[in-house]
C-alpha cells in the first residue's frame, strides 16, 4: 500500500504554510495601519491559523502529474 505522504504532498504542504503565514502578516500589517490596535497575541494567532490553513489546503491540493504518456 502506497503512502499518502509524498515529497510533493510535503513539499506543497510547506509551500502553503509559508503563503499562509505571508497572509496572516499582511492582515497584522493591514490591522496597524489601518490604526487597529493590535497585541502580540492577536497576531501570534493571526499568524499561526494562516499558515495552518495555508498548510492544509497546500496538502489538500497537490499538483497531479498532468503529461500523458502516449505509448
């Protein structure tokens, strides 16, 4: 039985962490510019569920090999 974790599926897994994480710091910095008091915790938590969401959904998602083989 093959495994369902594969180096694809890892490395979009970490693909969508990072993007995820890169959207929870643009929300944080959208927040204090806009002059919404924002504390550490906050965006700890804003941080960390966008890249836990981008994780999943980047795991979720894998690209599949897409070329035929016309033999």
């Amino acid at each position: 039985m093959p495994s369902s974790v594969t180096p694809p599926r890892i490395s979009a897994a970490f693909v969508g962490a990072l993007v995820g994480a890169a959207a929870g710091i643009v929300l944080v910095t959208a927040a204090v510019t806009l002059s919404i008091t924002v504390d550490g915790v906050f965006a700890a938590v804003a941080i960390t569920v966008s890249a836990l969401a981008g994780t999943v959904v980047g795991a979720a998602v894998t690209p599949r090999n897409t070329r035929s083989n016309s033999r």
